[in-house]
C-alpha cells in the first residue's frame, strides 16, 4: 500500500485529500495542530484503518515512523482574516513548516507536493495570470505574510528540486470552495452564506467591481491529484477561468439563497487584489484537466453543506 502523508489534514482543502487518497487505495497519515481547522472535518476517517492522524505543528520538528511514498503540505491558514490574527504562525508554517517536510520527503525519498497560491501574482498586472507572470506583491502589506510566505515556500521547493534532485510539484490553487469551509473563516462565500442564513445584510468590500474566479473542491482536488501523478516540476495553476465581480456574485448568492436582505457597502481592505483569473492552459496541456462543475451547481452543494449547520455554529463570530 502506498503511504502520502497529507498536513493541513483537519482544514477544507487537506480534509478532502485525506478522502481523496483514502479512496484511491492510499494509507493515509493526516497532519494538522487545529490552528484554523477542525477535527470534524476528518472524524468518519477515524474508523477506517488506513487512517492515522498525528496532532502536531509542523512548524517543529516533523517526525513520521515507517516509508512514504507522497507528501502533500497543505498546512497553512489561508483565508485573509485568519493570517491577519496569526501573522507569525503564516510566516512560519510557509518557511519553517516547509522546510521541515521538504527534509522529511528527502530523508523518505518521498515525492512532495507543495500548495501555493494566486495570491503569489499579488494585486495582478497581468490579466488573466499566467505561470510566466512573476507577480506584484506588497510585501509588508497586511497581506504581504501570507503571500510572502508562499513566495518563499515556492524557492525552497525548487531548491530542494535543484539542489537535492527531489522529487516536487507546485499547485498555484487560485479561489476554491465547497462543504466543509468554515463559516466564520471571513471568505466571500462563507461570509455571503452565513449572512443569508442569519438574516443579515450582505457585505461587499469596496465598490464590488473587483473580481474572483471561483472553483468548486471537486475540480481542485482532481487537479491537485493529477499535478501530483505527473513529471511536471514547474508550478501549475488550478482554478476555475469563469470570472465575476463581487457585484454579481453577491446578486447570484441572492438568488440562490432566496434571501430579502439588502447588499451594504464596506471599505475594501488594504492590498484586496482588483482582478484575479486563472489561466489554465498548462493545466490542460499537461494534466489534461479543466474545472467542469458550474457555479450555480457548486454554491448549491456548498449552501446545503451551510444548511446543516447547527444554529450554534451559525451564530459564531467571524473576528
Ligand atoms: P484551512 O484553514 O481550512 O486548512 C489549513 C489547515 O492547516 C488547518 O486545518 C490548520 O489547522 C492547519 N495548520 C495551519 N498551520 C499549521 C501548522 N503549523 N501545523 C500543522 N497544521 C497547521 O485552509 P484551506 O482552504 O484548506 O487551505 C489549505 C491550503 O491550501 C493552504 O496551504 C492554503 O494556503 C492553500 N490554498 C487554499 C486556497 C483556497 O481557496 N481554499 C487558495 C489558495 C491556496
Ligand atoms: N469580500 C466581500 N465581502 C465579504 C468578504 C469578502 O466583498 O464579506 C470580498 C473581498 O474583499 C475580496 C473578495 O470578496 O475582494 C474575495 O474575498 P476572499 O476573502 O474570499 O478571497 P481573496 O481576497 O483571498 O481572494
């Protein structure tokens, strides 16, 4: 059997890898320290007998018992609220974390694979952002922790690649969604559903002309595992092309929610990108992948995920 070691294991993304894998016949050993994720989201794997979960930060020494095969380093918060809380954490788990699993994949002769993200174009000058674009980040902008901290994971990787020969992949994840985000994690699609479902008027950061492309979990994940299959060792962007303005998308939310609330206008926050749009033509080249769920099919499935929720964790603040 196989062994791929995933961190980030208890978040949205790590979660639906640990399904992933455990699906495709892999033991599978999950990683996290809950910092931003939640046991829940994993809890139907602690029966299953090729699941083992270790509760620990990556940022420390990483040590797993037995061969590896696969390391996926998914550990990191991700949204912006939750690396404006833990600016420091963010910086380390990108730079100390990932050196720590690039020396673990070393020492297994493990093949690793590394999630970046859009947010390494910055606010972008190039549209849409192509893997050539080298980006236009602030670095000590609120956001410059984050993205910075990926920069750098990205050289790490390819100097582990250059240096040591390891075997490494990098997955740009461009915006994705879908059950299991957490509702309180201040994204424009938790924040959107959480306030149709308590009632609330929907907030838009600015003047709502800035722009997302939004890709359902399903399509990223088979991304992700076809990027980890294959001999490409440049990054590679997975996302969703369909763009829409925070405008629209808040009218769509409206829609599908059914939802009287108004819309109401709040400051845009400081260094919030104007454009983002993957292009994935090198996807499609190389992995023969493209995002095929639709918009409308996918907030569906997310909003039923939402509906589920107990009134409790509804009512959790976002800050
Ligand atoms: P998430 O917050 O749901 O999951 C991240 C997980 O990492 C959490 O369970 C958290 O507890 C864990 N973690 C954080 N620091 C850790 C540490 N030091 N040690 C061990 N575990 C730690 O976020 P997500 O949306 O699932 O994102 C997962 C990865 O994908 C992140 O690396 C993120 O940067 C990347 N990404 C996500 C998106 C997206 O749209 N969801 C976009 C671009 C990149
Ligand atoms: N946004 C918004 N209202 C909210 C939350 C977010 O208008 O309640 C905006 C945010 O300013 C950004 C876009 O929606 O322009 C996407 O935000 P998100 O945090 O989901 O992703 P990111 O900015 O990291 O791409």
């Amino acid at each position: 059997m196989k062994r791929v070691l995933i961190t980030g294991a208890a978040g949205f993304l790590g979660s639906h890898l640990c399904d992933r894998f455990i699906n495709e016949g892999f033991y599978v050993i999950g990683m996290d320290n809950l910092i931003t994720g939640d046991l829940k989201n994993i809890a139907h794997l602690f029966k299953n007998e090729h699941f083992e979960f270790y509760h620990h930060d990556v940022t420390k020494f990483v040590h797993v018992p037995g061969n590896l095969d696969y390391i996926l380093h998914f550990a990191s918060p991700a949204s912006p609220i939750d690396y404006l809380k833990i600016p420091i954490q963010t910086l380390k788990v990108g730079s100390l974390g990932t050196h720590n699993l690039l020396g673990l994949a070393k020492a297994k002769n493990a093949r690793i694979l590394i999630a970046s993200t859009s947010e390494v174009y910055g606010d972008p000058l190039i549209h849409p952002q192509t893997e050539y674009y080298y980006g236009n980040v602030n670095t000590i902008g609120p956001r410059g922790v984050y993205d910075e901290a990926k920069r750098f994971q990205e050289s790490l990787t390819m100097a582990y690649h250059n240096f040591h020969g390891l075997e490494t992949r990098i997955v740009r994840i461009f915006n994705t969604y879908g059950p299991r985000m957490r509702l309180n994690d201040g994204r424009v699609i938790p924040a959107f559903m959480g306030q149709a479902l308590r009632g609330e008027d929907l907030t838009i950061f600015g003047d709502g002309n800035q722009t997302r492309s939004f890709c359902y979990v399903d399509d990223q994940i088979e991304g992700i595992f076809r990027l980890l299959m294959s001999d490409y060792h440049l990054p590679v962007n997975i996302g969703n092309p369909n763009e829409i303005t925070i405008n629209d998308f808040a009218k769509e939310i409206i829609q599908l929610t059914g939802t009287d609330q108004k819309i109401v206008y709040k400051p845009l926050p400081e260094n919030d990108p104007l454009q983002r749009q993957p292009d994935t033509s090198l996807a499609k080249k190389i992995l023969n992948w493209e995002a095929k769920t639709d918009r409308k099919t996918g907030l569906q499935k997310t909003f039923d995920y939402f509906k589920t929720l107990s009134a409790e964790e509804l009512q959790k603040e976002e800050h």
